[in-house]
C-alpha cells in the first residue's frame, strides 16, 4: 500500500473509534430526552417473546460495540508500534 491509502485507513479507523466513542458518551441522555418515551410505548405494545428477543439483542449489541471500538484502538497502537519498529530497522546499517 502507498502512503495515502496507508493515511487513508489510519484516519478512516480513528474516526469510526472517534465517533462511536462521542456516540456511547452522548447516546445515554439523548436516548433518555427523546426516544425513550416512544420506546416505552412501542416496547410495552410487543409480546412476551418479542420484548425478550429485543432484550437479548440489546445485550448482545451494545457490548459487541464497545469491544469493537476497544479493539479497532488497540489494532491502531500495535500497527503504529510495528510501523516504527520496521522503519527503526530499515534505517540502519
């Protein structure tokens, strides 16, 4: 890959680790002012069954997107930590 795409890449996976963080930090009291009274009348109108399937996809989703933003962070640090190291190496004698 050449250095734009290489660019390109590193910045595309910090915005997506930027936005899902400004997303988790803000989602709480956005969801609590505006969706929540809607949610409380839909949610109240499914079944039994319904009600648990959307629980255990809620249980299911909201984890699975942290551990996504955990791991695109990490993936940043140990590709940037390799890069340098490579680089250290082709520089010398």
């Amino acid at each position: 890959m050449n250095k734009v795409n290489l660019l390109l890449m590193r910045f595309v996976i910090l915005a997506a680790s930027a936005f899902i963080a400004v997303l988790l930090a803000l989602l709480p009291s956005l969801f609590v002012q505006y969706a929540l009274p809607f949610a409380d009348q839909w949610y109240s109108g499914l079944s039994h069954e319904r009600q648990e399937t959307i629980l255990w996809l809620l249980r299911v989703l909201i984890p699975s997107l942290g551990i996504f933003a955990v791991l695109t962070g990490l993936f940043q640090i140990i590709s940037s930590v390799r890069r340098k190291k490579n680089n250290a190496d082709n520089l010398t004698p």
